[in-house]
DNA sequence: TTGAAAGCGCTACCAG
DNA sequence: CTGGTAGCGCTTTCAA
C-alpha cells in the first residue's frame, strides 16, 4: 500500500511511481505511467498526505477560522471557501474562534503547523480583529502601530494579540503562505470586503423612491464597524435623495434580536407617529423590531415600515415579508479562495456587492 | 525551528528532545525536561504535525462529512463536534458531501490518506446514506447485504456505492481509527441518534392535552426516514390520548419550505374546517404552510392551528411563534465525539432526547 | 535515563 | 526518461 509496493508491482523505480502518479508534467514514458496507475489502481494505493507534506513542506489545504460555524454569516461563508477549495483539489480544515482574539492566535498558530497552502480568516464584524473580549476603555496597544490612524477604531483588541496574530500571518506568508481575511481592511493580506456602504446606499434612494420621508435608524455601537458603515451609506443615500435624517430617530441599541425589539419598544412607547419607517443596520435586528413593533399595537408594514440589511433566510419567513439588502456571502467565501489561489500579489482586495430587495414590510407610498 | 535546532541548544540529543515535548511521559530527567521546554519557547519552535504524522502513522485531527455546511442542521452538528474536538486538542477537517453519496465515498477515501484520528459522518436524513441521487425504483444493489432487512429502508443507496463506504469505513476502523456515525443508525458503527420518534409522540400528547382532537399531518417521502420516525411517533402518541389521525389528512409533499406551502394551500383548498390543527414533520414546512394558510385568508394560531419540528431559530421571529419540538443538534456533535473518545468497543449507540416547546400558533382549546 | 540510528512514506535532485 | 539516493521532521527501538 506504500509507493514502494506500487513501484515493484509495476516493475519500475519509486521516483518513476512518484511521478507518474503525483509529481510535475510529462516526464514519464506512457507506458510506463499507465503501468503505474493500473498497480495502483490494483494495490488500492492512497498517497499518504503528511508524507508528502513533510516531503514538500507544504499540504494542499486551507485553513480556515471563522468565529462560530452555527452562526449562518459564517458558515455561509465557510460554505463558500470550501465549495472553491474543493473544487481545486485543496481540503478544508476548519477552527473556531468564538470571537476570542486570544484563540484565534493560538489558532493560528496551530494552523500553521500543518503547513497549509492557505489561511483565511474570516473575521467577526467588529472593528480590531475581535473585540467582543477586549477592553472597553480603548487603553489597548496596538502592535501594528504604523497603519492604526487615530480614529479609524483599530486600536481596539487586546493588548497586542492582535499585532502577534499580524506578525504571525506575516511570517506565514513570507514563507511563501497565502493569506485572506474577509471583511477586515486595513491589513497587509489580501481581502475580499462587503460593500455595506453602497448597500445602504442604494437602500436608502429606493426607499425614498417608494415615498418615504421621515425615518428612523436602528443601529449598534459606533465599534461596530460593519454597523457604522451601514449607517454612513444609508445617511449619505438620503442626503442625496434630499433627506436628512433627525438625530432623535437615531437610536444606538445591542446588534441583536433582542438590541431591535428594545429600540422599537422604547419608539414606540415614546410616540412612533413621526416615524413612517425604520432602517435597522441588520436584519435580525428589524426582525425584533417588528414584533416589538406588533407588541406595542402597530402593525409593520402598515402603521410603520420596516427594513433591514442581510437578506437571511427568515426575511421571507415573517410577516410581513422583510425589506433587506442581500449579502452573498458564500461568494465571498469563494472569492477569498480565488485570490488566494490567483497568483496576486499579496495586498489585493475585492469587494462583494450587495443588492437590495423590496418586500411587503416597505409598500410603496400612496 | 526544528528539533533538531531545539536538542542543541538544549544541549542533549534530538531523541531527548523529542521525549521532552512530546513523547511519553516521565523518562526524562526533570532538569533537561526543562531546558529543552525553555529552549523550545525561546527558539519559538513549533512541531511539524505532518512529520509527528508520519512517524507515528495518525494525525491529531477528525474528519468530518457534512451534507452542507450552509444548512444549520450540520452546521449545529459541525459546531458541536469542533468544540468537543478542540477541547480535546484535535483539529477537526471539514468536508461537503452535498448530499452525493459517490461524493461522500470519494471523501472518505481521501479524508482516510490524512490518517486521522477520528471520522465522523453526519449523513442525511435520508435512508441508504444519502437518497437524493439515488434511483428511485429500489433495484438498488446493497452491499452490506447481511444487515439489510428487507422493508426497513435500507436498500434504498446507489450501486453498491454505500458498500463500498461501509468497507472503507470498516478497513479504517480496522486500522485503529474510529467511526461515529450521527442520526444514521444500523451500521456497524457508533451512532449518535436523534429521538425522533418519542419527540413526535410527547408533541401529540402535548397537543391533545392542549384540547385539540382533529389533526391533519404534512409528512415527506416514505424515504425520508426522519419524517417517517416523527410521523410514526406522532401517531402513536396521538392513539395514546385515545385519538385516531383520518388517512385523508395525512399528506405527502416535499421536504421543504415549498413542499410545506404546496400542502397547506391544497388543504386550504378543499376546506380545512374538518382540521383544527396541522403537524408538519419539519418547522420550515411548518411555516411555508402558515404563509400559505395566510395566504388562503386563514390565520394560523386562530383558524387553524401549526406545530412543527426542529425549533429552528426562525420559529421564533414568525408570527404566530411556532410550536415545535427542540432538537439540540450541537449536543448531537459533542456526543458524536465523546463516543469516539471515549474507549468502549465500537458498535455504541447514543440517542439525544428532544423536548417540545409550545407556542402561540398552538393555542390552548377553550 | 540517554543517544545513535533506523525508519515513516514520499519528493526531488543528480547522474546516467 | 529513469533509477539511485539524500533528505523532510519526527518517533521509537536498541544498546549503552
């Protein structure tokens, strides 16, 4: 069952068996090849991967951290990495992170071990690698310093977790591993983002194009960056249908189910007559918000409208149908595992598109 | 970076160095034990899992074999088992079968070249693997002839393709490995089992108690053994609370949302008066059929009654909140891997209780 | 306890 | 094109 056991069964040296069987191109006589395959084919022969990983110092497989399978954001991307790695011969080693930045070092380290043609990263949505674990108080250093603008929230994550994990992956790839992060600038990888900003954008002309004017805006903590950019795109998309959105309809609430129905409860408790419609930065979030909403003896889509963002899969499932912006993340997923594969160098960064969807939860006006 | 480097600055032989970190236990001098650890820290020295492979003839790591990693009944089964593998320090390798059963042998013969440790399969819910692909006129031929009771479904599989699994299987667990198989039962492998059949059977009780006495019931295929067990349990829990189910409202349709839709808007159709409350063997056909219900100007939870299955996320977020019965898939993952772990001889079996959760599309009667 | 050395299965370089 | 053969990094006898 070894390469030596094919080797003598088809009469020829193991180097040849090797070659014919796995190595570079044509260098083998036909004859000879097809003898090797038909010993194989015979013996049952299976290479051994760690043999030849120790052999090349290389295995053909990309390692992927996400922050929790069940959540569908990541496993929609992990479908996605691992359909295109698949289809290019590549096995999928999958860890989790569970949003610990700590752990997703440790990870990484571990994962390099295995020596993986690729590592892909595919990040939570919060600003500084994770930062559901990190100080609050922003006091945290941050290791790549040079690139960490004032401002831009990087600084967030751990006192240098974060820059270990960037040296590591910089390590990797200098030793010739390609890196992928999704949904995370601003790092020296390659990385496929979402457009969220455009999104919202585009969100915001429809909804003004279907008649809306006075809105309200549900959204998480100015940390949350994918929140923050939803909300920049959706202001600037009114502005440019001239609208201007009112501060007091801007309601900061947790990125949940449960962030949603309080802030539409608090709405509604304290007057929704102004509102015709509320924008909730996601979509789980709306959904709490429209039963919060039909709690409080407003019918969604009716009494007030609702939209979100992310297009999930209960969107259609309520009632009524929810207005959103789809995220095709298992495109990203591949288009991760197509820059990483594509030769590239290394900086290169693509962005997903997304596409809004009107349903029932936003009827036209009048 | 390699042993080697790690036993000269340590000052003793690779061999010692080697038993230090890894090997066995207490051979080892506690003082060279020691310079060889604080050696390996400073040269920041990571062992190559593939050469630990290769020497030793395993990898630290579990296959797993998933239909989809999109869909959440496996990405809850793979977010069990990655946990309980990482407690345990292994790497858990993930793959997609996309429910083909050529695939999954395919995978199998390849995830078996890795050597690792543990595979687990969690194969469909249907019988004979995976079904979908198969011929559905049952002249299948089974390999695992012996075990194949004729009636029980088994037969159902492509040509000889799950033999041929069965026996990769068998020749891996030969070799050392272990095999746990998850809601696949009769097969010469540990089994992690959902109960199906005593959740549907506490769900009809439940109901009954609830004061409802006319069912209807949406089932899949024959084939689809999930839907069978829940169907099978239901009614006998139902004929335990002295209430007999009328054949005319038991209907086949899909597996699906759609198949869920198709069967209420049939039902709705030719009048649903005589039904007081519909059973669907899944929650996703469960709430297709409250749309369509809704849709035929019925409304769930007040005209006519729906419980399903699952307790997906999504059961929650419609309107009315659906009754189902909670299936804890995660837990199914971590039991998957403590059967593997855990020492006793090969054929075990562990079945995952369910527990049913009533909501408000299942109103008490009067 | 320790070190030397023989592999583990495979690749890749080097002569032929 | 092919066959030796020297590793790849680590484990594990086998003596010492």
């Amino acid at each position: 069952m070894t390469l030596h056991d094919v080797a003598r069964e088809a009469g020829v040296s193991i180097a040849t068996a090797s070659r014919a069987l796995n190595g570079s191109a044509r260098n083998v006589r036909t004859e000879n090849a097809s003898r090797v395959r038909a010993a194989a084919a015979k013996l049952d022969y299976r290479p051994h991967p760690s043999a030849q990983a120790v052999a090349r110092g290389s295995t053909p497989t990309v390692a992927l951290v996400v922050g929790d399978v069940a959540d569908p954001y990541f496993s929609a991307i992990a479908a996605g990495v691992t359909q295109a790695a698949e289809a290019a011969g590549l096995v999928v080693t999958m860890a989790v992170a569970g949003r610990s930045p700590q752990r997703e070092l440790e990870l990484v380290r571990t994962l390099r071990g295995q020596r993986p043609r690729v590592i892909v990263l595919a990040g939570t949505r919060i600003d500084g690698t994770t930062a559901s674990t990190a100080p609050k108080d922003g006091r945290a250093v941050d290791g790549a310093a040079a690139s960490a603008a004032p401002g831009d929230g990087r600084a967030v994550g751990g006192t240098d977790t974060r820059g270990a994990l960037v040296g590591e992956l910089e390590e990797y790839q200098a030793a010739g591993g390609r890196v992928v992060m999704v949904s995370q600038r601003d790092l020296p990888f390659d990385t496929v983002t979402i457009d969220n900003t455009g999104g919202a954008h585009r969100l915001a002309r429809a909804l003004a194009g279907a008649g809306y004017r006075r809105f309200a805006v549900f959204r998480a903590s100015e940390s949350v960056r994918t929140s923050r950019d939803r909300v920049a795109g959706f202001t600037a998309g009114l502005r440019a249908a001239g609208i201007s959105l009112d501060d007091r309809f801007v309601i900061e609430t947790e990125f949940t189910r449960g962030g949603g129905y309080e802030a539409a409860r608090k709405l509604a408790e304290r007057g929704a007559d102004e509102v015709e419609i509320v924008f909730a930065v996601s979509d789980v979030m709306a959904i709490g918000a429209m039963t919060a909403f039909r709690d409080a003896g407003l019918v969604p889509g009716e009494d007030i409208a609702v939209a979100g963002f992310d297009d999930i899969d209960s969107a259609i499932d309520v009632t009524p149908a929810l207005t959103s912006v789809a995220v095709p993340l298992r495109e990203a997923g591949q288009e991760a595992m197509r820059l990483a594969l594509g030769g590239g160098p290394a900086p290169d960064a693509v962005q997903i598109s997304t596409r809004v969807v009107l349903r029932e939860s936003t009827p036209a006006r009048r």
